[in-house]
C-alpha cells in the first residue's frame, strides 16, 4: 500500500464515519453488557438461587471472554475487522433472542447460556473494535482515541443499570406476599428489554454488512513477511508486561465496582441508599476521568500519564485499607477518577509498533486478559472473609503500582527493537 492509499484509508469522510459507527458501538456494548450485571441480584432472587449458582453468572461472563478472544482475532485475521464487528453483533442478537425462553420458561440454565453468548458477542467487539479504533490513524494519538470511544463505553455503562431501575418494579423477596406476581412482571420485563436490544443491534448489524469501513494502514501484511518472519507479539516484552498489566488493572476495577457498597456499609458504616447512591458517583466519575483525560492523552506522553493517573489510585485504595471511616469512603471513590484511562491505554501502549495480524492477534490475547475480572474478586473475597474486606482491599495497591511502572517503564521495554 502505497503512503498516499495509506493516509486516504485513515482520513477523510469514510474514516469519521467508521469512527462514529465503531464507537458506537463500544455505547452498545457497555449498555448491554451493565443489564446483565444489574439483573444477577433479581434473577437470583425471583429464581431462588444459591450463592453458588448466583456466581456461575459472573463465570459465564468472564468465560466467555477467555474463551471466545482467541476465535475472535482469528475471525479479524480471515474477514477483517468488519467481519468480527459483524460477528460480534451476530453472537449478541442470539444471546438477546435466548432470553426469551429463558424468561418464559423461568430456567437459570437458559439465562447462563444467554450470558454466556451475549459476553462472547461482547469479547468478539472488543477484540476486533479495540484495536480497529487504535490503528486508524497516527500512532502518536493511538490511546487518545481509544480513550474516547472507551469514554462512551463508560457512558453506556451508566446509561444501562438506569434503565433497569427504570422498568423493574420493587423487589419482593421469595415467600412474601405477591412474590409469584412480582417474578412474573419481572421476567416479562426483561423478556421486552431483550427484545429490544435484539431488535437495535440487528439494525446495526445490517448497517455494518452494508457500510464500507475503511482499512487501517499496514493491516494487510504479505505472507512470509521479514516483520512476520521475525516473529509476534509474544516475543516483545511491552506487550507481555502490558497483558499482566491488563489482568490486574481490569481484576481490580472489578473489585472495587462489585464490594464498593459493602465495604461502604460494613466497613465505614454508610447507609445502604447512600452507599448504592455512591456507586453511580463512582461510576459517573470513572467516566467524566476518560474524557476529561482525553485532550492530555493528545498532547502528552501516554505512558507518563497512566503511570501517574495509576499512582494515584494506588495512594487511594492505600487509605482505603486504612479504613478511615468517610475518609477512606471518598478515596474509593476518587480512585475511579484515577482509575478511568487505565484500560484503553494499556491496550493500545501494549499494540504500539504492530500492524495486520500481528496487531489481531495481540487484541486476542490482550481480551483474554480480561478474565482476570473473575480471578482478582474471588481472592480479594477470600482474604476479605479470613482477615476483613478493609485488609483485602491492599491487595489494589501492588496491583496498581505494577500498573504505574508498566506506564512509567515497562511499556517501554523492547519497544522499538527489531
């Protein structure tokens, strides 16, 4: 491809129309997605379920992550980027449809299995948006556009547990009165929710398979390549120190979203509205630090940034292990802010210098990272049940000075070298 095809396929009319529609997306994707986690309380409620059972949800999630990420690079590697965008939306529109008989039918197997593909629709955009947005266009803004259309994934997030709040009556717990008429409303309720999501992505996927996306400069290598030749993105050390990364970044902003309200009321003694209130503070705020942070990340140097942006949240969650009351409260709460550019930042540090299957195969494996949402909470739980959820929550604090120095250094390391 020539420079002058290059800077066409990148700029221009057909590039901002990719960017609007891919980002998008990434609005879908963190609605859709925030349903599902608000419907784990309900569902096990009204379908009477154990503790154990209630967390073969959050398994189904983060399992298909790991399991779908690998298939997804390499349906980018034989279709395209628009082809996994569309595959993506396929597997969300079948996971959406699966839960009408799920609520017909009142049966958590089916609901899993409606988890579970949503997610793996969910792993196939990410692994295939993530780097698309990354590498359309010059390298030097690379996390500045990711953070951006992150940012709407942020907003997304927010947007979808408040509509939930919206169109679910109050809970009534299982043996009180109108308990059979409230499961009933609620499953209905979430019948029509899905449809609905069913029905919008469906009109998006027709919308991809029609629109021309343009292809990012260097994405189609030449077989036998002396790049390919040389080997992947497996043998740069960036890039392996920005997937560990990634696992602890994304296991800890897991925790921080699912214990924030316990710890807010067991440990600090909150009100349970004020603590639920908070959460959306949280959540806000996680979402204001992305665009607000995205002009810096234009003007400075990416890696500089995340590492103080995740030095910063590291100091917050050290007060909270101090458990300082309201104190401790507003540093969980600040760290967020700390915390919002962590994601799309290491992502696209750790894809920097790639290109073509190099860059889909990375994206891969950087999404399988994301299972690290699953492993970090269940120890960060079991430490907090043996010695108290305040002395669990320093597990944050290694976890984001490891961060820091991926951003101040280890980003760094093999970068450039052929």
């Amino acid at each position: 491809m020539s420079d002058s095809a290059k800077k066409a396929s990148t700029k221009g009319a057909a590039a901002t129309i990719a960017i609007v529609l891919v980002t998008s997306l990434f609005f879908v994707w963190g609605l859709a997605m925030n349903l599902v986690s608000s419907l784990n309380a309900p569902i096990a409620n009204y379908l009477e379920l154990t503790t154990t059972q209630t967390s073969l949800m959050q398994v189904a999630y983060y399992g298909a992550y790991f399991v779908m990420a690998i298939p997804a690079g390499a349906i980018a590697k034989k279709f395209g980027y628009k082809g996994g965008v569309i595959a993506g939306l396929a597997l969300f529109v079948i996971g959406s449809i699966i839960t009408v008989p799920a609520t017909n039918a009142a049966s958590f197997a089916l609901f899993l299995v409606s988890t579970f593909v949503v997610a793996a629709g969910a792993t196939t955009l990410e692994a295939n948006c993530n780097p698309y947005i990354t590498k359309l266009g010059d390298e030097k803004h690379e996390s500045m556009r990711l953070n951006l259309a992150q940012s709407f994934n942020g907003v997304g997030s927010i947007v979808g547990p408040l509509i939930m709040a919206q169109i679910l009556s109050t809970t009534v717990a299982a043996g009180q009165p109108g308990f059979a008429e409230a499961k009933t409303a609620f499953l209905g309720s979430t019948r029509g929710i899905y449809i609905v999501i069913a029905i919008v992505l469906a009109i998006m996927l027709a919308v991809f398979v029609f629109v021309k996306l343009p292809t990012p400069p260097n994405d189609v290598e030449e077989a036998g390549s002396e790049k390919a030749a040389k080997g992947g993105a497996l043998k740069k050390p960036y890039f392996k120190l920005g997937v560990v990364a990634e696992f602890f970044y994304v296991g800890i902003q897991t925790v921080g979203f699912s214990l924030f309200a316990t710890y807010a009321t067991k440990v600090a003694g909150l009100e349970m509205s004020l603590a639920t209130g908070l959460v959306s503070a949280l959540s806000l705020l996680f979402t204001i630090g992305r665009f607000g942070s995205t002009p810096l990340l234009a003007k400075k140097d990416p890696g500089k940034l995340l590492g103080i942006y995740m030095t910063g949240a590291a100091v917050c969650f050290f007060l909270v292990f101090l458990n300082l009351g309201v104190v401790s409260v507003a540093a969980f709460v600040v760290a967020y802010l700390f915390m919002s550019i962590g994601y799309p930042t290491i992502f696209s540090l750790s894809l920097r210098g790639m290109s073509g299957d190099e860059t889909k195969t990375g994206s891969s494996i950087i999404t399988m990272s994301i299972v690290g949402g699953a492993i970090i909470p269940v120890v960060v739980s079991a430490i907090g049940d043996a010695c108290g959820l305040s002395v669990a929550m320093l597990v944050a604090v290694p976890c984001l000075a490891f961060c820091a120095w991926y951003g101040f250094a280890g980003s760094k390391i093999g970068f450039g070298e052929e």
